[in-house]
C-alpha cells in the first residue's frame, strides 16, 4: 500500500459478468502483473535512498521530499486519472500506465542530475497513479458481485512485487552503477507493456454508475477511521524511511538492506491475510489496539537489536505494520452510510496523503535530533493510535444496517 483504491463499492450490484472464464482469468492476470510490477517500483526505491543520499549530499528531510515526489504524485493523481481514462479500455489504460512509469525512471537513469531525477520521479509517479484505480476496476468489472476473492488476488500480487523487486535492486547496486539498475527496471516495463497487449482486454469497461446516496450520519466515525488511517500510514512509511540506514548502522550492506524491505514486506503480506481474520474474530477496535502495540514495540525493539536479530523480527513487524490497513479498509463500508465510493475516495486521498508528508516531518524530528528519535517518532505515532481507536467502538456498533457480504 503502501495499497489501491477499490471502485466495487461505488458501482452498483450487477449481474455476474458474462466473459468467459478464461476472459476473467486473463484479465486478472494483466492487472495482478501490472500491480506487482508498480508497487515493486514504489517500494523498490527505498534501496535507492542511501545512494541517493550519498550522490547529492541530501539530508534525511530533503531524501523524504524526494521520495515525496513520486508518492504524493502517484496517491494524488489516482482519482483525477481514472476520471480522464474512463472511457479508455483497460489494456489502453494499463499500457499507458506502465509506459509512463518505465518512462519516468529512464528520465532518472539519463545524466540530468538531481533535476532530472526529481522530474522522472513526478513522471513514474504519474504512470503507476493511472494503474492502480484502472487495475482494480478491471477485476471488478470482470467478476461482478463475485469480484472479491480476486480482488483479495490483485491486492495481495502488489505485495508479491514489493517483496521481489526491492531485493533485486539491492542485489544489483553493489554490481552495477544505479543509473543502470533503473534502466534495467524500465526494461521490465517494457516487457510488461508487451505481455498487456495479449493479455488485457481490449473493450472498455466503463460502466454507468448508479447514483450514491450521499452520507448524512456516522461521519464522526468515518473521521476517526480515516484519521487512524492516516496515523498508521504515517507509521509505516516514516519507519520505511529509516529502515535502511538502520540496517547499515547495524553493519549491514545494501545485500542486507535488500533482504529487510524483503523480509517486512513479505511479513506485511502475510499480514494484511491474517489482519483480516483477526479482525473477524476480535473486532475491529480489539485487533486494531494488538496490532498498533505490537508495531510500536517491535519497532522500539529493532532501534536495540543486533543485524541478525532485527531480520528475524521484520517479518514479524511486517505482519502488524501492514495487516492493520486490511482491518481499517474494511470498515470503510460500514461507516460510509451508503455513500460508500465517496468514503473510499476520502480514505484513500488521506491515506495517501499522511503516506507523502510523514516522512517528511520525521527526517526534519531525525535532522534535528537523531536518527533514533526519528525511529522513535514512528513508534509513538503507533501507539497514539491505540486509545484514538477506542472512540470507534460506539460507531461500530451503531452499523447494523450492512450485511456481513457488504464488508470489504
């Protein structure tokens, strides 16, 4: 997630598609490619943060602006895309994305310097804005009301490109210059863009939209949801931000750095599966107040960890540093009184929003203080959100009205 904004709750309920299954199946495939492929890209590079570092003497702040870039580009350009493209076919759309995206990080592999690698970074982050709503409309105009389970697919292959992608990037930095590293990263776009032409379908899938009642009650909860929201994003990519220089204050090198964003982000793919049942079992508030005290003492653990030990923890910290997003978006529906595609337009422009400046405010705590207490920011940010979650136990329970089938 960092993860995409789902449309099904904006469309009306609609007979089963009529593609064949194998239709389904092909399509299903190209959006899960090309989710995997730009969220690899989006957290791929964080392993280019040291280096990048080091190249143009940036400081922790100025590497969150940059970083910045792309994230705040690719979250708030997501809606106004998927507006423009509408009417474009899902093969068009996800084609367009990826070029644009491969596009961008040639722009930062060329030798322009630090402008050029801030103009391909806004570039990239344009491409993978257009993919993730476009994607995700393209499941669910496939299956229909039985978009679910492979809704769950296409979100979980975004995971699967976070954990393979960064690994390889550090594998290689150590090999080859980085100039190149992104070169060969827009080649496997180009190669994406090519299996697209056969995979995806080439009919629009616009739909007309039935229209939504607009919310009247239970928007106090629906603000305290989306604030927890932000609050947990916040956490996550400020640590992110850390992340690799801690592993290389622990004495590790860019082999290990790659092989840490692996081992959280499989960890938070195992999560957001387990986050999830968890959640169905607990509830919302319960499972919420375990995983946000276990992120802030996992993180606190890892600032006194050796190497070793810190990478068998990851995995762990990746487990409830991401699987607590799978509990918030799923009672986005209950709180959005009816107008539930407003209400996931909402969360998501915060989510991803608090995801772009966070990180920000912690590299300036880390500039002027310490590395440590930057960590330590994001620690406290977790478990600010424990007792912030108790106020949405009444709002929960007042949401009788939905079905258990209407949860995302």
């Amino acid at each position: 997630m960092n993860d995409a904004a789902v449309p099904a709750g904006s469309r009306p309920r609609e007979p089963a598609s009529c593609l064949s299954a194998r239709s389904k199946s092909r399509g299903l495939l190209a959006a899960c490619l090309t989710h995997a492929v730009h969220d690899g890209y989006t957290d791929g590079l964080y392993a280019f943060l040291p280096v990048w570092q080091a190249q143009f003497g940036l400081s922790y702040a100025a590497l969150a602006v940059v970083r910045a870039l792309y994230f705040g580009t690719m979250g708030g350009m997501q809606i106004p895309a998927d507006r423009v493209l509408r009417g474009f076919s899902a093969r068009a759309a996800l084609i367009l994305s990826t070029i644009a995206a491969a596009a961008g990080l040639l722009i930062m592999a060329l030798p322009f310097g630090f402008t050029g690698l801030c103009v391909g970074l806004v570039v990239a982050g344009i491409g993978s804005s257009i993919q993730h709503p476009r994607g995700s409309m393209l499941v669910t105009d496939s299956y229909g009301p039985e978009s679910r389970g492979p809704l769950g697919i296409y979100n979980f292959s975004g995971d699967l490109g976070k954990a393979v992608l960064p690994a390889l990037i550090a594998v290689l930095l150590p090999i080859v210059a980085w100039e190149w590293v992104l070169g060969l990263m827009a080649a496997l776009g180009i190669i994406l863009v090519i299996a697209l032409a056969s995979l995806a379908p080439t009919a629009s899938n616009t739909r007309s939209a039935a229209k939504e009642v607009t919310p009247s009650g239970g928007r106090g909860g629906f603000g305290i949801l989306t604030t927890i929201g932000a609050l947990d994003t916040s956490t996550r990519m400020g640590y992110l931000l850390f992340l690799p220089f801690l592993i290389h204050g622990q004495g590790g090198g860019l082999p290990a750095v790659g092989t840490a964003l692996a081992l959280l982000f499989m960890g938070g793919a195992f999560g957001k599966a387990t986050c999830a049942w968890l959640g169905q079992r607990l509830g919302v508030v319960e499972c919420v107040i375990v995983t946000e005290a276990a992120t802030a003492l996992l993180i606190l653990a890892t600032l006194f960890t050796p190497l070793t030990s810190t990478l068998i923890l990851l995995p762990l910290l990746g487990i409830v540093l991401n699987g607590t997003s799978s509990v918030l978006y799923g009672s986005v529906p209950e709180l959005s009184d009816g107008d539930t595609g407003r209400a996931f337009a909402v969360f998501y422009t915060s989510v991803i929003g608090a995801g772009g400046l966070a990180p920000i405010l912690y590299g300036t705590i880390a500039d002027h203080s310490s590395r440590t207490i930057g960590v330590l920011a994001s620690a406290a940010t977790a478990a600010l959100i424990v007792p912030l979650v108790l106020l949405l136990r009444s709002h929960l329970r007042s949401s009788t009205t939905r079905s258990p089938e209407e949860a995302v």
